[in-house]
C-alpha cells in the first residue's frame, strides 16, 4: 500500500516530492517518461501512480490511456494550473483524481493518502453485497456488477458508487460526494465529480423504464434510484 511510482520529466521536482514522501513512510520509485512510466507502472509492484500531463516521447494522457487499458491501478494526474481540457480528458480516461501544479510535497502526500485510504478501506457490510435493484457491490473485496455482470471501474468511481448505493433513493450532494468518495473538499468550480457521474452513468444499466439509475438532482447532487 505505501508503494508510488512518480511519472515526470522535471527531475527536481522529482527529487523534491520523492525526499518528502520517503520521509513519509513511502517507497518511491521513479520514470522520468512516458513510456517507461506506463512499463513500470504496470509491472503492478505499486499501490499507485502519479503522472504527469506534459512530458516528452509519450505525453501523461497517452501514457494514462495505456495503463488503463490493462490496469485499475489508482492515478492522481498532474496538471497545469488552468488546463482544464487535459484535466477533464485525464479523468474521463480514467484518472482518479488531479493536482494543479505548483502544489506542494504536503498536499501531493494528502491526496495520495486520501486516494490510497479510500481504495484499501475495508467496509463493515456484515453477511452479502450491498444491493440496490440490478446493482450489487462488495465493497471488502472492491467489487461491483450489475445484473451479474461484473463492472470495470476505477478506483474512484467505486467509492463514489458506493456512496451513493448506501444514500440509495435520496440525492447526494457533490460536496458530500467529494468529502467521502475522494477524501477531500470540493474545490469551487471542480468539475471532477460530473465528469465521473457521466462516467459512471454509461457503465451502469437502466431501471424499468429506460432511464439511467443514476440521476441529476437540480441544486441537489446525484441520486442512485431504487427500482
């Protein structure tokens, strides 16, 4: 669980995040491209990675596309202060979450905790999956399907998912969501929750009558719908 795989051409900035998170209790390793990165990421000795958007031979989403094709692995991407394109292509490639850079080595450490905390969590569930009408989950074992068929998702939107299955039938706000299926506040003008809900909404069936059982809830969040 304590193992991050850094993804990034800055090597200072390399340096910097690597000595404060082996301070930490981390073992870090490093790839200082693309391609090398998505290798060592996939070799699967890491609990998760981090990855920039900008780097040479093979960019960070090229790099993200690769190692979701095979890989569930946890992925918290670094951005540029502004970009929200590449921040919002990252997360519907299947990042989990993302860092605006300059950030510090402090807030980097929280969100690796806050990802890693909610991906290895063990639920008290008792006996059976949670269930909410074709939705079945076990959250001990990370696992979900929907009318017996297994479901691919990432490590966020699990959680999120599971959210909502335990607030089934009533909205849950996106600040409430980002408190605890990302472990940290929502930020103004995060459009990391939406994106995804519209992620999750086409990984999920429909309820009776066509509709998604995921809905929008106008000012209110999202709400999963018991049928």
């Amino acid at each position: 669980m304590n193992k991050v795989l850094l993804i990034d051409d800055d090597v200072e900035l390399v340096g910097m995040f690597q000595e404060y998170l082996e301070q930490e209790g981390f073992e870090v390793s490093t790839a200082h491209d693309g391609e090398t990165g998505a290798a060592s990421a996939l070799t699967g000795l890491y609990a998760i990675a981090i990855l920039d958007v900008m780097m040479p031979r093979m960019n960070g989403l090229e790099t993200l596309r690769r190692i979701r094709a095979v890989s569930r692995m946890p992925i918290l991407m670094l951005t540029a202060r502004g970009d929200d394109t590449d921040r919002i292509v990252g997360l519907e490639l299947g990042a989990d979450d993302y860092v605006t850079k300059p950030c510090t080595p402090r807030e980097l450490t929280a969100r690796i905790r806050a990802i890693l905390r909610r991906t290895h969590a063990v639920a008290d569930t008792g006996v059976g999956p949670l269930v909410v009408g074709q939705l079945s989950m076990w959250p001990e074992q990370r696992r979900a399907a929907w009318a017996g068929v297994p479901l691919d998702l990432t490590s966020t939107e699990f959680n999120l998912l599971e959210v909502l299955a335990r607030n089934a039938g009533k909205p849950v706000s996106k600040n409430v969501l980002s408190e605890q299926g990302l472990g940290r506040p929502m930020a103004r003008f995060d459009r990391n929750i939406d994106v995804h809900m519209s992620s999750l909404r086409h990984k999920l069936g429909t309820i009776a009558d066509g509709r998604s059982c995921l809905q929008t809830v106008y000012r209110l969040g999202y709400q999963l719908i018991r049928e």
